[in-house]
C-alpha cells in the first residue's frame, strides 16, 4: 500500500478519535483526566502524523535507491531527498498542482510514477524536454540534432546486484546546469540506438546514467508532467548491503 495512503488514513482515524472523544467529554461533562486513553493517544499523535503529511507532501521526501540504474551517481542503497515544490506544490495522492513552481531542466534526476504502472516510483535523468528531439546513437546523445558534451573520464568497476564485477567506461554529459557522470559497458548491453524522435508536450524523455542498464524512456516513452513527484538533491545516509556497512563519505552528497 502506498506509504502517503497510510500516513492520511492514520491522520484520519486518529484525528476522529480525537474529534469524538472530545466531543463526548463536552457532552458528559467530563475533565480531560477522565477521558479515555486512547482519545490521549490520539491526541498526541495527530499533530505528529500531520506535521510528516506536510513535510513528505509539500517539503522534503525520502527515497531509497533500489536498483544500479543511477550508476555512478546513485548506487544501490542510497537513501536520498527530493524536493517537493520546486516544481510546484501537488495534492497528494490526487497530484492536482495547487502552485506554479519552475519547470525541470535537462540535467535534472526526478522521482516520477512509473507511467506503466503509477503505484510504482522510478528515478531518472532529464535528457530532453517538451518538444525537444531526442535521439542516442554510438554512445552519444543528440538533443536537437546537436551532441551532448561529453569527455572520457576513464574505466569504472561496479558490482552487479548479482555480484558480478561490471567492467564499464565513464563519461561526463555536460548540460546548461548539470554536469553529470554516466557509464556504458564495455560490452555493449541494453539499447544502444534510438531513432530521432519528438518529445510529446508536457512530457520529459528520461534515461539512467548507468545507460547500458536502465529500464527507461528509450524502452517506454516519455514521461508526462503530472507523474514527477520532484527533483533528487542530496544522499542523506547510505547502505552497503555487500559490506554490511555505511558508506560515510557518501552522506551529504549532492546530486549533479
């Protein structure tokens, strides 16, 4: 069940107890040491439970990485926030904008419902916006028929999810705003090749900057406005599930 689902029907019941309970002290006439202890409970937890509603709805949320998609910027395990009003402020759960806020930037890493399946949340790289054209060949993407600057940087070793060593060669992508780090296998792996294509209105064109292993745009389409939940910026704390241990240097991290 989706966490922000849990936390208003928690908000609802117990600010009903709460509610009810003081309704029926009123009516009996009772003092607030002879009501119930569950009202006091309620009582107590209900602002609790509305100030993280606000602060996961309309401030900071936390995502954890789940996946080596993010490589070399994210690995598995870290635990990042994204800000939730930079690009407006929405409902949550209806995802109604109830405030204009700044339009995202090629460059930007976003939370977004998986547009296949919107109870899912993915995390990727904006490589092309509204109206842009998109296409990504010999390891090279073209936005509007013009390559990205990119520069080697060097080999990059990783460790598969399967434990497997992941030879790969590192580049830096360089945008207006963002200078980023992805990675292509030495082997060619995952789609290599996309056609010039549009990118739809309201829409933006996502990749993983691990590009030889990510399930994005070039296999599913572009990603509508309504479903980015808001802009990844820094790794807050960081788990090496391999090592059983932090990854200390990782915390604090910004994300380019």
């Amino acid at each position: 069940m989706n966490f922000t689902l849990i936390l208003l029907l928690l908000l609802a019941v117990t600010g009903g107890i709460w509610l009810a309970g003081w309704a029926w002290g009123r009516l009996r006439g009772l003092s607030t040491e002879e009501r119930s202890v569950v009202v006091d409970y309620a009582r107590s937890l209900f602002p609790v439970i509305l100030l993280v509603v606000l602060i996961r709805s309309f401030v900071v949320e936390p995502f954890k990485i789940p996946s080596g998609s993010m490589l070399p910027t994210l690995q598995v395990g870290d635990f990042i926030l994204v800000n939730k009003f930079d690009y407006g402020l929405r409902i949550p759960l209806a995802g109604w904008k109830i405030t204009d806020g700044s339009d995202p930037e090629r460059g930007d890493v976003i939370v977004f419902q998986f547009p296949q399946n919107e109870s899912v949340d993915f995390i990727k790289r904006i490589v092309a916006l509204p109206g842009d054209e998109v296409a990504f060949r010999d390891r090279t993407l073209y936005v509007n028929g013009e390559p990205v600057p990119t520069s080697y940087e060097g080999r990059y070793v990783y460790r598969s999810q399967r434990g497997q060593q992941i030879q790969t060669q590192r580049f830096q992508e360089r945008t207006d705003h963002h200078r980023y780090a992805v990675v292509y296998d030495t082997q060619k792996r995952g789609r290599t090749l996309i056609e010039p294509v549009e990118v739809p209105p309201g829409e933006y064109f996502v990749m993983g900057d691990n590009r030889n292993h990510s399930n994005d745009s070039r296999y599913w389409g572009a990603v509508p406005e309504e479903n980015v939940l808001g802009q990844a910026f820094v790794i807050w704390w960081s788990w090496d599930g391999y090592a059983n241990n932090a990854r200390w240097s990782r915390l604090g991290t910004w994300i380019p």
